[in-house]
C-alpha cells in the first residue's frame, strides 16, 4: 500500500501603506469625503452607536 505524504507551505505577505492627503489627487479627496458623509447621512445621525460603544466597554 503506497503512502502519500503532502506538504504544503503557503506563505502570505500583507503589505499595509499610510496614505496621507498630500499623495491623493483632489478628485479622489473629494469622492472619499462625499462617500463618508453619504454614510454618516444614511444613518441619520452623525453620533456614533452609543449601545455599541457601551457594549464594548463592558467586555473589557
């Protein structure tokens, strides 16, 4: 009976970047703002989930 021994190596590599406003174009600037505020407009207030907030106090 033959026997197959597999192995497999898998290597990941996450690059993460600071983008600061000076390196994006106006127009990029502009759309993301647009989106945060569209956001911030859908969910009718402005101030952060309080339940949310206290629910993460508590587990600490």
């Amino acid at each position: 009976m033959p026997i197959v021994i597999k192995e497999i190596h898998v290597r990941t590599v996450v690059e993460q970047r600071i983008v600061t406003e000076a390196e994006l174009p106006e127009e990029v600037l502009r759309r993301i703002e647009n989106r945060v505020v569209e956001r911030l407009s859908a969910h009718g207030s402005w101030q952060p989930d309080t339940r949310r907030l206290n629910r993460r106090k508590n587990e600490r």
